[in-house]
C-alpha cells in the first residue's frame, strides 16, 4: 500500500474518533443537566430564593391603626410591618393583645383592638341608674323631695327676718347662703318694718317675695 493511500485512512479514523468522542460529551452534559438547564444547582437555589422573596400576599388591616385597609405585602413580612404600611397604632390601641411577630399569609385580616375605656360608659351608667332607679326621673324625684323638705306651711315655722340669722334665712324657699347674707345687711341698715320691705334686698323681686310671704314675720 502506498504511503499516500495509509494517510489518508489515518485521517479518517481519527475524524470519525473525534465525532464519536463528541457524542458522547453531550450525552454526558445532558444528563448532568436535566431539562435542558445551563445554570450550576448554586445558582438555580439563588434564583429561586428571590423569586419566593418576591411572591406578595394581600392582607386587610383593621381597628385601631391610624390607615386601616387592604394592602399587598412581601410574604416574608410579620404582622407588625404591616401595622407600620397601616400607618401604625392609634393611642388607644391594645397592641398586648396583638401578636406582632407572627408572619402574615395570603387572606389574613390583622384586627388591632381598642382598650377597654377607663371610665364607665354613658351607656353603662344610665344602665347602672336603671338599675338601682336613679334614673333621670328618680332624680328629679329625689330632687323634689328635697326641695320640699322642711319647707311646707304645716311644717315650718315662721322665719322672723329682723332676727334669725344666716342660717336661718336659708331655710326659706330659694334663700341661699349669698341672698341671706344680703337680707341681713339690707337689715343693719334699716330694719324691716313690713314683708314686702325685703323689696330693698338685691335680688328678691315681687316673684320671690310671693314666694316668702308665708313664711316670713315681722318682729
């Protein structure tokens, strides 16, 4: 055989080596990365970490934060950053009975509480004099009772206005401590010599002097 003709055999097999060779890499790298992928694992772990960092969930926050609403959040966040996006506790707020560390979920309502008022209610109170009758017509009832005591004309005893004292003079009906101080220094200076004298005292008027007539005297 010529030494040209060996040659160009040589060639060949080796040409037909290299493709076999070459078939048999890409097997081999197809079969380290299924699907088809290019990425090492490191890589791949990394992209799907940002993406489940991306994932976003929607939750309602509600009751006592100063922005109550819908929001749509990172789903690694906890309840109290979603307080913060609500624009956070309003004063009267019970964050004690919140659990602000727990982490939020796709359709959660998050439901600040209010504290418990630290006065009785109106609604309480009103209940509470319902209850033991000291109610607004009680009241009045008591408070006409009271007016009354120790003022009817069959129970009282004549006030005598040139002499009873301070005192006294405020046992008569609408008398208080001011009005009787004023009877006793009208009297100082000039004593009264008939009912309708208390005229001269600043603040009783014809009225009021109906009122006292029966159960004043003149002494």
């Amino acid at each position: 055989m010529q030494p040209k003709a060996k040659k160009l055999i040589f060639i060949a097999v080796l040409l037909t080596g290299c493709i076999i060779t070459g078939l048999i890499s890409t097997d081999d790298k197809a079969k380290a990365l299924p699907g088809g992928s290019s990425l090492p694992q490191s890589a791949q772990s990394a992209v799907t970490s940002k993406a489940a960092q991306a994932k976003t969930v929607r939750v309602q926050v509600s009751g006592a934060v100063l922005e109550p609403g819908v929001y749509d959040l990172p789903a690694s966040c906890r309840v109290e950053e979603a307080i913060a996006v609500a624009g956070g506790l309003t004063e009267n707020a019970d964050s004690e009975r919140v659990n602000l560390v727990r982490k939020v979920r796709d359709g959660m309502q998050i439901r600040v509480p209010v504290q418990k008022a630290a006065r009785t209610s109106r609604t309480q109170r009103e209940s509470a004099q319902a209850k033991y009758g000291l109610g607004e017509s009680a009241s009045k009832k008591y408070g006409s009772a009271k007016a009354g005591s120790g003022r009817n004309s069959s129970m009282m005893q004549s006030v005598r206005i040139n002499s009873a004292s301070v005192s006294e003079l405020q046992q008569l009906p609408g008398i208080g401590p001011a009005l009787a101080q004023r009877i006793v220094e009208t009297r100082n200076s000039g004593r009264f010599t008939s009912v309708e004298d208390l005229l001269r005292v600043p603040g009783i008027g014809k009225a009021k002097l109906a009122k006292l007539r029966d159960y004043v005297e003149v002494d």
